[in-house]
C-alpha cells in the first residue's frame, strides 16, 4: 500500500488495516477475543453459556457477545491501562500531518497566513502544561468567534537556553493589528502573566515569500524541532477543519514519480520505504500537476505574510 501525504512525502508500507482484518478473522475462527482470550479458559465466557445460548453457542466460529461489555475481562485490563498516564510526541507521522494540513491551510483559505509566536510573560504562579494548554485553547476560540480565523496549526515548546515555554502558531485571519492580536493574548492569559507588549512575535524570515509551499516546510520545520521529545501533555493542535488524512493507494509508487528529479528514497523502517522530490522547482510540478487534483485543491493562490515585532 501506499500513502501519498499533502506535503510530498509518499510513504510505500503494509496495509495495517487489511492485516488487521484478517487477523481477526481468524480469531473469530478459533474462538479467541480480541483481548486474545480463548473462549474455552474465560470463566465470564462460560458462566453465561445459559443466557447468550440461543445467540452464539459454544464451540462454534464468531465474536464473543460479552466482548467489549464491563463484565469482559479482557475489556477491565484495557480499561484499567487506559487510566495510566499518556505521553504525547512529535514523530514523523505527526510531522506530515502538520505539513500537509499547513499547505492545506494555505491553498484554501480566503484570508492570508499568519506566523506568529505566543510567549508567556513573566508568571504570577506556578501553572502546568495543561493548564497551559487551556489557556491557548480559549485564545484560539477567541480568534474563531471574534477575528473570523479560519485554522490553525500550533506547537508547544520550552526554550532551549531559558526553557521558558512558548507556542508556534500558524493560523489563517484576515488582517488585524498585531498591538490588538497582542492584546487578546495578553488578556486571555492575565489571571497567570503580567502584560507585556511583546508577547506576540513573529519571525521575519516569513515577511517576504516567494515559494509558499517551501515556506510552509520551513514553518513546519520550525515546529518540529521538538520532534522526538515526550512530554506529559499534549504539544500540538490543529483544528479539526484543516487536517488532512493521506491519500492511499494500491499499486507503483513509480507511477507518480517517472519523470521526476532529484528523488530520495529512505528506508525509514524494515516495513516502510519513504520517496520524496528534493529539488525544490521539481517538487513545485510535482505539487501543482499531481498533489493539487489528487486532494482537489481550489486554483486559490494566497501567500503567507507576518507583522513586524514590537
């Protein structure tokens, strides 16, 4: 199977799904659950032969009635695993998600995008990232409701020199004046920071565009730094409308590529293979004759843009 992602990277990998499939098909033909429970050795199982008899009888191919049900066993460990706690990370996957959900953002939106990074003033109290995260999400709401943003993508980091956190943020608005944009932060956050004027920045680097697909990349790379690192709470958001699932398909991955230049192919795992155009005017074909039909993108050409600072 093959995975082709908005953002060029063409992934060729097992179809899970399918494997899946049939390996519970052939559960359901020796009577194991999906909690890999034998009916014959589950003691809730035959328990209830009397009640579920006249529904499935025992010894015979097929789903346990009682699977998934708060008398299952296999459901109580689940369940019980379920209520440890959770890690969050940024991996490869989670890249191109951000990648290819950013370059949606930017070919479909009516308004331009915007680069901007939120900083947390000095604090008043000791706060964790989850509440932190709060915070962001109701400033994100904000900007839905009142400034008309029509998607974002955001990343929670801390600072490698003062581990002060901060987020990234790629959102889609009309215009508004960075001082307002930098006030509605501010007021979202007064119960924990004091004000400050500079709490909304922007990288200059994206003032001038010229290739918005590149410099999308360069945004999602800049999100990525903290690619690899775990952390306790969740570190990236995008909004619900912009993300963009792979397209999947069954054949040659050549297919695509014949006639391309400057192809990298890694072998990212020993089941998966990654195939992506290096150079940058041959990946610009690539996305305009191929990726555009094929996630059927609109012919809308709108460019990135930021504020100046201070």
């Amino acid at each position: 199977m093959i995975n082709i992602h908005l953002n060029g990277d063409i992934v060729r990998c097992p179809d899970i799904a399918a494997i899946q499939k049939r390996l519970i098909e052939i559960k359901d033909i020796h009577r194991i659950c999906k909690y890999n429970f034998h009916e014959d050795s589950c003691s809730i199982w035959q328990d209830s032969l009397i009640n579920w008899q006249n529904i499935k009888h025992n010894g015979c191919a097929g789903r346990c009635m009682l699977s998934g049900t708060m008398v299952c066993p296999g459901h109580i460990i689940q369940t019980e695993k379920g209520k440890k706690e959770k890690s969050f990370k940024i991996d490869s996957s989670k890249y191109r998600e951000m990648c290819s959900s950013g370059i949606y953002l930017w070919k479909e939106t009516d308004s331009k995008t915007l680069f901007i990074t939120l900083t947390f003033p000095k604090f008043k109290k000791k706060i964790t990232d989850n509440e932190i995260n709060r915070y962001f999400s109701k400033f994100v709401e904000n900007l839905r409701k009142n400034y008309n943003c029509g998607g974002y993508i955001a990343v929670r980091e801390r600072g490698e020199k003062n581990n002060r956190i901060h987020f990234h943020l790629l959102l889609a608005i009309p215009f508004v004046p960075f001082n307002v944009l930098n006030d509605s932060w501010c007021n979202c956050i007064k119960d924990i920071c004091v004000y400050s004027k500079n709490a909304v920045t922007t990288d200059k680097k994206t003032l001038f565009i010229r290739n918005p697909v590149r410099a999308i990349k360069y945004v999602c790379k800049y999100f990525a730094k903290t690619k690899g690192q775990v952390s306790k709470s969740r570190m990236v958001f995008i909004s619900n409308n912009i993300i963009q699932k792979a397209f999947k398909y069954y054949g040659n991955v050549m297919y695509f590529l014949t006639g391309y230049k400057s192809i990298e192919i890694v072998q990212t795992s020993d089941y998966s293979t990654l195939y992506r155009i290096m150079d940058a005017y041959q990946f610009g074909l690539f996305f305009n004759k191929f990726l555009c039909p094929l996630f059927e993108l609109s012919d809308k050409k709108t460019e990135l843009y930021s504020f100046p600072s201070g």
